[in-house]
C-alpha cells in the first residue's frame, strides 16, 4: 500500500511508535525504512544519504512470523548463527517463552510441537533480539496476544530501546509501553 508523505526522524535510543488502523501504511512504511522496499524521497544517517536497498545492521520483524520445520535452536539461529546456548536460554526467557528453554533439539512445526500464535509472536521478538540490530523495526508485535502477554513483551521492547531505537507499528499500545514519539497514519479518503 502507499504510504502518504513521511518526515520522521528516529532517535538513538527510545521507542518510535507508528500508530493507525489496519491498511493504512503501517507495515510499508517500515519496509520502506528497512530498505526492504523502494520508495521516493531519502533515507538520511548521520548526515549522509542512504541508497535505496537493505541497510544492513537493521532489523525488520514481519507481523506474520514464520516457524520453521526445524529445531527450536535452529529457529532461533536464523538470526545469528553465533550465539552459545546460554544465550539462547536467556533470550527466551526475556521474550516469555520459559517452557521452551528446557530443550534447544524440540522439534518444531507440523511434525513437532507447534506453536500458538502468541509463541510465535514471542519467537519472533526473541530473533530480533538476537540480530543485536542497532535499528529494530517491528511490525504489530503485540496482535493476537492477551493483555498479560502485551505488557510483558512491552516490558521487554523498552529494555531494548534503553540502548538502541526502536520503530514499533501498531494499531495495539499496551498500557506498559515507554514511547518516546508518535506518528499517526490516517487513512486516506
């Protein structure tokens, strides 16, 4: 979908929430960011231009995350091949997922433990975790998760955004949730 006119500026460190309701733009406007997308205008860094394409070092999380059929450690290591075991216990328990962490081998997908669509969602913010990106951009993170499980995984984006910037899409803002800056997408007419 095309996405209006944007002038938004990302700070080192916080939360950038993209806020609107569905259609408006929300998951383009962060493809666009990430370069995982053409668009018209500039993409500024420090001062310089960027060039169309994927800027590397930047993170983008799809709303609609993926399980592969593999091990849980293997779905975990998409994102960086050179994590140690403990790590990946850690970050599972920072992205509420603790009754995984007993077995890095499970076997995940249609033949293995399946995942609910809120571990899936939370096994999606683990990998972004892991890229140690220095730009998060992640898209409807909180969609289908119960409240309890919102505010968790919002508790754990701030944590993120102490040390980094953080773009958050969303059309759900927990209660929990530290925002440093807003923009509002509207629908066109």
């Amino acid at each position: 979908m095309p996405v209006p006119n944007v002038n938004l500026r990302i700070p080192d460190k916080g939360i950038v929430l993209i806020k609107g309701s569905s259609g408006t733009g929300k998951s383009s406007l962060l493809k666009g960011i990430c370069g995982l997308l053409p668009y018209e205008g500039s993409r500024r860094l420090n001062g310089k231009d960027l060039a169309q394409g994927h800027v590397q070092n930047w993170h983008y999380s799809d709303q609609t995350p993926v399980c592969l059929s593999a091990t849980l450690r293997d779905n975990l290591c998409i994102a960086n091949q050179k994590v140690s075991e403990q790590e990946l216990k850690e970050v599972l328990l920072m992205a509420d997922l603790p009754q995984l962490q007993t077995d890095l081998q499970q076997w995940l997908g249609p033949v293995g433990r399946r995942l609910s669509g809120g571990e899936l969602k939370r096994l999606n913010l683990a990998r972004a975790i892991l890229t140690n990106a220095e730009l998060l951009l992640l898209d409807e993170p909180f969609e289908g998760l119960a409240v309890t499980q919102q505010n968790k995984m919002a508790l754990t984006i701030n944590h993120l955004a102490a040390g980094r910037p953080v773009v958050v899409a969303t059309h759900i803002i927990p209660k929990d949730l530290d925002v440093t800056a807003v923009l509002e997408l509207e629908e066109e007419l």
